[in-house]
C-alpha cells in the first residue's frame, strides 16, 4: 500500500479538479456587487430612496430577474447620480454580453467611471483586463489598479494583489506579497487563509515557516475550507512543523473528506486501510470513502478503490470492476496514460487473470466518465 501524497501532490490535485468548475452559466457577478444586488433583489420601497438608491435597486432588481437589458438601464441611471457601484454594474453587463453584443471599451467606460470612485470590484475587474491585455488596457496597469484597490482597505483586494505580487516571481515584491496575503488572510477573507499558508510554508521566495502555514491551513480548514483541513490534516500526519499532532491530522483528514473534497477522501480512505494514531484500521469505511473519491476522479481514490476491489478488503472481490477502476486511475487529464509503478503493477496482475474479450469491453468501460455508475 502507498503512503500520503506529498503537500505539492495535494496542491497539484485541488487545481486539477478545479479547473472543469465553470459551466455555461451566466458570469458571476464580483462579490460587492453580488451582495448588494441580493440584498436589494426585490427592489421593493423603491419610492422611499433618494432617486441614484432607487434606481440601483431597480438594477439589482432587473438583473435578478433576467431583464439585464434593463437592469443595464437603471444601473447607468444610478452611475449617472454618482454611484459607483452603479458603473460596476454596467460595466459587467457590457463586458459579459447579457444586454447583446460584448462592448469591452463600453464596459472599460464604466469601469473607469467607478475606479475614480476607488470602487474595490471595479479595481479588480480593470485589472483582469490589463493582465490580459484587453480592450486597450496594458499589463503595467493591472499593478496600479490592485494596489489602488488594496490600499483602499478592501481585503479581497489585498488577497488578489497578494497573489499578483507573487505570480510575478520577483524576490523583491516578496516582502510586499506576505504582506498584503497577510492582511488579507487576518482580516478575515477565508480563501486567503490557504494562499497564505502556502505563501509561508511552500513558496520559494516565502519564509518557508511550516508551523506557521500549518496553523493557517488548520484555520481554513475550521473556517470551512476542505483543502486547508487536508493540508493541515496531511501536514500533521507528516509531522511537519513545531507541535505536529499525527491524531490530530486524522481528524482533519477525516473533515475534509467528509466536507466531499475527493483528493481528501483517497487520503482518507488510505489511512482507514492502514490505520492511524486514534483512527482504527477500517478496510470496510475505507473501500466507501475510497468509492466515493473513485467516483468524483480522484485517481488516489480509482487505485484504492481498485485495490480494494482485487483484493477483496472491505468489499465483495470483483475483479472485472478492479480492472476497470486500475485503468481510470491511470487516464490523465489529457487522455495519456500516467507513469505509477503501483497502478501499472496492479493493472498488469489483473490482466493476466482476465480474457482478452473481457479485457477489451473493460477497457472502453474505463473510457467513460468517473461518476458513470458502473454497477
């Protein structure tokens, strides 16, 4: 049986199974104006405010509803009165298309207009922009706006101009990129909580201080965050910083997986296999946990579960469906087979106890998708 991912493993495997988040659905709107819109949603005692309120909640009412056409009317309307909120507004709706054809240099129009007015989602979206290069907007800028973002106080800024200063790779933003991750982190933004974790135990130009991302995974995780209590949790286990407490990284193993992260859920079915400090073996919980992470494509989880499979440990043996679930485990993301010695060795034994016909249809089974039922 093979050991924990390492924490880069860990890291490599969250970005991967976020990457397929994003749908066909209509843009998130940026979180200021996500809360305001929800909060005036219904734009009832529209009468009673001042005329730039009134037709902000309009806006928000309209977009709500799907009327983005005139939701772009009434946010205009309240930009025109002086809202900044109210330019954000329509320059989202431009950029994005809702009310018909994208206008990036309307939208940038609007954005600017609230930018003057330090408006933090603004700011942000500008920045976007300049990174990429688009609608006008050059590169260097993406800096200003962040930081103008940043010093305004807005934590979400501070995060993201954190990560910027980092992403650039230049040792001596380095101090300045703690410090802003550091803000934002103890001001309380939970997402920054696992990039300033990383930031202190992991990146190369940080202060490679263990104990201390330790604790800010840990607080992630508390925070609700399932990938900070599975680094914790992993971290602990590897007796990693000041003060490691393997139980205690059981027990957050434990979380994350039961939160439905399912890098965690391989994590955590490997330990119900082999046991752990204050965590009895357990092959039957570790083949459901490891099912489960099988079934959202975790290829930790597809191995354990095919070995669980083969051997009949905590299942009913089945060797057909072993052979299936050994195969997925080694399909990458680009349709290439990956290079494990221990997946290639289990495969390999179970061929030689399959037919050839049956091995074919078991392979083009292993080609579906991992949340297909197979049984």
């Amino acid at each position: 049986m093979r050991g924990l991912l390492p924490i880069a493993g860990l890291i490599l495997a969250a970005v991967m199974a976020s990457a397929d988040a994003r749908g066909d659905e209509t843009p998130a709107l940026p979180p200021g104006l996500d809360e305001l819109v929800t909060r005036d949603r219904s734009a009832e005692g529209v009468e009673e405010r001042s005329f730039t309120n009134s037709a902000m909640a309009s806006a928000s009412g309209a977009y709500i509803s799907g009327d983005y056409a005139m939701a772009l009317i009434h946010a205009e309307r309240a930009a025109a009165g002086g809202e900044a909120r109210g330019a954000t507004l329509a320059g989202h709706i431009l950029l994005h298309g809702l009310s018909g054809e994208p206008d990036e240099a309307g939208a940038v129009r609007w954005l600017r207009r609230a930018a003057e007015l330090n408006e933090p989602d603004a700011l942000i979206v500008l920045a976007r922009l300049a990174e990429a290069g688009r609608a006008g907007l050059s590169p260097w800028q993406a800096r200003e706006y962040l930081s103008r973002a940043a010093e305004a106080g807005d934590v979400r800024a501070a995060h993201e101009y954190g990560l910027y200063l980092m992403e650039r790779t230049d040792p001596g933003a380095a101090p300045a990129a703690m410090d802003w991750l550091r803000l934002a982190a103890e001001g309380g933004r939970e997402d920054a909580f696992v990039d300033y974790a990383y930031a202190l135990g992991e990146w190369a130009h940080g202060p490679q201080d263990l104990t201390a991302a330790r604790l800010w995974y840990e607080r992630a995780g508390e925070a609700g965050v399932p990938f900070g209590a599975l680094m914790a949790g992993t971290m602990h286990l590897h007796e990693e910083g000041e003060g490691a407490d393997p139980a205690r990284g059981a027990q957050l193993v434990r979380m994350a997986a039961e939160s439905g992260l399912a890098a965690a859920m391989g994590q955590y079915a490997l330990l119900l296999y082999e046991g752990a400090p204050g965590l009895p073996a357990d092959p039957a919980n570790a083949a459901h946990f490891a099912q489960q992470g099988a079934r959202r494509g975790d290829p930790e989880s597809q191995f354990l579960y095919a070995y669980a499979l083969a051997t009949g440990d905590g299942t009913a043996r089945d060797l057909e469906e072993a052979y299936v679930w050994a195969v997925r485990a080694g399909i990458t993301r680009s349709g290439e087979m990956a290079d494990d010695p221990d997946r290639q060795r289990l495969e390999a034994a179970l061929s030689r106890a399959l037919d050839a016909e049956t091995l074919e249809r078991l392979r083009q089974r292993a080609q579906l998708p991992a949340d297909t039922r197979l049984r």
